[in-house]
C-alpha cells in the first residue's frame, strides 16, 4: 500500500504524485498541510513537511529521495535516463528546479496566498525576472531541437513543470518570442495526461472552499528560500519578520526511531 501525504499546492508532492502516475502506481493520498491532519503528517515527518511516502511502512521523505526510491523499488516506466551522463544531467535539472526555481517562485507567492500586514518589498519582483530570465534562457537553448529536457521525458520535465506552471500567474512568465523552445515544451507537457491530471488537480483543490486551509500567517522558512532572499538583500525585511513573530521554522527531523 502507497500512502503519499501530500499536498495539491505544493511543487515538491506535485512531483511526486506526477512520478506515481506515470509509474501506473495506485496510491491513497492525504493532504499533509491541512490542520486536520497534522498530527498524522508529525508522526511521519517530524520536520512538518510534505511530501512524504509511507510503502507499506517504509517512510520516505524528500521528494527527490522519494522518487529515487520509487525508481528502485518499482523500476518499470523508469523515469531517470539509463545513460549515465544524461542521468547526470536529469538529476541536475530536477535539483535546479527543487533549489534554485522553487525558491524564488515560492518566495514571491507569499502576497499572493498568504495572509500578509505588507506589500512585496520593493525590488523583489524585479530580482525574481532578472533570475528567473537567465534559467528560462537556459532551458531555452537546452530544449533546442528536444521535446524534452533530457530527450525522453523524464524526472527533468516533471521537477520542472509545477513551478513554471505558476509563473504566468506570479507575473513572471516565460515569453513565447524569446523562449520559443521553452514554450513548445509547456503546451507540450500539458497535452500529456500526467500533466494534465496535476494542473486539474491543483486547480480543483485551489477552487475548493476549504483550500489553504493550513497556516497562512505564518511562514515555513527554510535553507534555499532563504538564501535566495537573502543573497538578494533582503535580510532586514527577513529580520523583522522573525521579530514580528511570522516565521515558522522546520522541526528537528532525525532519521532514526528512538529519536523523539
Ligand atoms: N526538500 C523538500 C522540500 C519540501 C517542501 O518545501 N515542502 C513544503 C511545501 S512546498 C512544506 O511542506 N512546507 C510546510 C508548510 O508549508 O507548512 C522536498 O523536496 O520534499
């Protein structure tokens, strides 16, 4: 039995699920981040994040980690290259997308879901474009006369897809005249089902009265997200969040059995 806690509006349980889905994998999934279940996702995940996978009681967390399991464990459908160097460059695209784009696509979601006393600082959205402007041209080049970023669809793509499936909403999207490769690649994606079936998904659990039904005041901060705003100059800004009281820090999670 699969059991993914999990999260409709989060990139990092987008992927995975996309990875169970194109796997065939029958799983039962709960919302991690919903009050309700807190308790529940605690006592698999002491950190408080999502995803996490639960096989049988074999509890996986990380997404990356989660996906390399599913790959050893189910390796029918693999969806990391064979080829060795091509692996190396799949790996290396799901990691730019887990730590370099979630961070500044997350960091400059907060005044649009959550529950914010400020504007955006000035500049941040501006960092965000000139950022984001140079990965998107990088992909660009790299989509040059592929269908997918490594050849065949594969993790890359499917690490890929949540985050810039909010950038047009975010008001910093890829533009079809300069990132020609990049765009095809996106309509290309969302005429797969996998794809399809994770925008349906986060669109229905967005339009549900009871979505973000989890913390909003308060934010989760932690490594990458920080270090983005703050090589960006935002430290005072960040300071004075914690001085107000509206961060929310990440428990200690020790992966061993005994630990409390
Ligand atoms: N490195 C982790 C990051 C997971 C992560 O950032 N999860 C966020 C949601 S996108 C989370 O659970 N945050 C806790 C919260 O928002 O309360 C992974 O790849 O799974």
């Amino acid at each position: 039995m699969l059991t993914l806690y999990g999260n409709a509006f989060s990139p990092f349980s987008r992927k995975v699920q996309m990875v169970l889905d194109y796997k065939g994998l029958d799983h039962e999934m709960i919302d991690g981040l919903a009050r309700t279940n807190r308790e529940r996702l605690a006592a698999v995940n002491k950190r408080l994040e999502v995803p996490v996978l639960d096989h049988d009681g074999v509890i996986v967390v990380n997404s990356a980690d989660i996906v390399a399991y599913l790959e050893r464990v189910f390796p029918e459908r693999p969806i990391y290259p064979r080829d060795d160097e091509t692996w190396v460059k799949a790996r290396a695209w799901e990691r730019c997308a887990d730590s370099v784009i979630d961070p500044i696509v997350v960091d400059i979601s907060y005044w649009h879901w959550a529950i914010r006393p400020d504007r955006m600082p000035e500049g941040l959205l501006h960092a965000a474009r000139t950022d984001l402007a140079t990965i998107y041209a990088a992909l660009d080049q790299e989509l040059e006369g592929r269908e997918w970023v490594c050849g065949e669809l594969s993790i890359a793509d499917i690490a890929l897809f949540p985050h810039l499936s909010g950038t047009r909403l975010l008001q910093v999207p890829f533009d079809p005249s300069r990132h020609p490769n990049l765009h095809a690649w996106y309509k290309r994606c969302r005429e797969e089902k996998i794809f399809a079936d994770d925008l349906r998904r986060t669109k229905a659990y967005l339009a549900h009265p009871d979505a973000m039904d989890g913390e909003r005041e308060k934010i989760f901060w932690r490594g990458d997200r920080i270090e983005w705003l703050l090589a960006r100059g935002y430290h005072e800004w960040f300071v004075n969040e914690i001085e107000e009281g509206r961060v929310l820090w990440p428990k200690l999670a020790i992966p061993a059995s005994t630990a409390a």
